[in-house]
C-alpha cells in the first residue's frame, strides 16, 4: 500500500503515523490504530461464494501495478477487461468504442486528469455508463466513521 492510502485509513478512524527520520541511517513509521473489544471480533469466518460476471469493464489507474492486478482480479471473476494508465487514453477508447464497456471502474488522482473529470467526459458520451470512482485518499472523499475504541 501507499503511504497516502496508509495515511488515509488511519486518519478515517481518528488516530495517526507519526515520522521519524535520521540522515543516512533510515526512517521509521510509528502507526497508532484504534484497539477493539474481543467480543467485536468475529471468531469463525464463513467465506462466500464471488459473484462472476460476463460484462466488459474499462479499468482506469496510472499506477501499472495496481492496473494490472485489478484486470487480473475482474478477469478471474469471468469479466473481459480493457486496462489503461492514462485517464487521457481511457478516454480515447471509451470514445471509439462506447458501447463496447458495461461499467468504468477509476482512480480519482491521476496526471493530465482525475477520475472525476474522465467519469464526467465519458457520461458525456454515453450517459448510461456506470462509473466506479477509486481512492487510496482524497480530502474531498473521506472514509466511514471511525471504530469505537476502549
């Protein structure tokens, strides 16, 4: 994971990382994370059953990694997939091919132009389109309240 995403989960439950750096001898991350009563956690876990699908979906990050690990995610879940690294080339295909995609699935920060903007581009072209909008951290888009805690 990312430090932006790390920060972004700490920071969503209320608590902190804090820094420290010496010059030439490394760095260290101290994470603090909220505690749990036992009586929250779940003692048997009882996988279920992936929904697969058939559908064609464009999946948008700039970071190949993460690109490539969510095609090969989609794919094993019956899905075709189209990856691009740029909002700007996700764009370009989209507006070949329009009808080709059931769903657009993004990362909101991205160079030339954010999943926001690329989400609104494309319903321009087909308004329709479902778009799923991504993120390790944004301001603009915080995550669900924080755990309670002793």
């Amino acid at each position: 994971m990312g430090l932006v995403l790390v920060h972004g989960i700490i920071e969503s439950y209320g608590r902190n990382i804090s820094v420290e750096i010496e010059p030439e001898k490394g760095t260290v991350f101290t994470i603090y994370l909220p505690t749990i009563k036992m009586s929250e956690v779940r003692s048997h876990y009882e996988p279920e059953e992936l929904p697969f699908g058939a559908e064609c979906v464009l999946f948008v990050n700039d970071e190949d990694p993460i690109a490539r690990m969510g095609s090969q995610i989609l794919e094993r879940l019956g899905y075709s997939v189209a990856t691009r690294t740029s909002s700007i080339e996700a764009l370009e295909l989209f507006h070949a091919r329009p009808e080709d995609f059931d769903l657009v699935i993004t990362d909101m920060t991205m160079p030339n132009m954010t999943g926001e903007r690329l989400a609104m581009e494309l319903m321009e072209i087909r308004p329709d389109i479902p778009v799923i909008m991504c993120s390790g951290y944004s301001k603009k888009y915080q995550m669900g309240p924080p755990l309670q805690s002793e």
